[in-house]
C-alpha cells in the first residue's frame, strides 16, 4: 500500500478506536457474565481485536519506513532517533 504520512497517522488513529471500543466491549462482557453465555460472540471480539492490534502495527511500521525514507530523501538523520526538533547542536 502506497499511502502519506497523514494517511497512515489517520489508519493507525481510527485502529486505536477500535481497539479502545473492543476493549471496553469485553470488559462490558465479562462484567456481565455474557462471555460464558455468548462464546462465539466473545471469541469473535478477541478475533478482532487481535486484527485491529495487528494492523496497528503494521501501519505504525509503515509510517516509520515513509517517515525514514522522507528523511533520508530531505537529507535528514537517518538514524532514526527523534524528530531532531531537539537534537543537540
């Protein structure tokens, strides 16, 4: 995939809302005790949230290689370390 930097920061965002709902959703579930009376429905949920969490890391690792190579393209640091926004001169 071919995307910019803002376009995976706003993928690696909309992920993070998932996996916060999801969270918040299983929690809700084993509150309730409906993990044991809804199983499939339960496994379901981790199903997903292994997914979003997966792709979020995909994402991120992706953004970095754009990140690096922009860097590297501008005549930046390619060390990887930072912004340089507070670099030591």
């Amino acid at each position: 995939m071919n995307l910019e930097a803002p376009d995976y920061r706003r993928l690696i965002n909309e992920l993070q809302s998932v996996i916060t709902d999801t969270l918040k959703l299983l929690d809700d579930f084993e509150d309730t005790g409906m993990n044991e009376h809804m199983v499939e429905d339960y496994e379901r949920l981790h199903g997903i949230l292994n997914t979003a969490i997966t792709d979020q890391r995909r994402y991120q690792a992706e953004l970095l290689a754009v990140l690096r190579k922009d860097a590297n393209a501008t005549g930046g640091a390619s060390s990887g370390h930072g912004s340089g926004a507070n670099d030591e001169p």
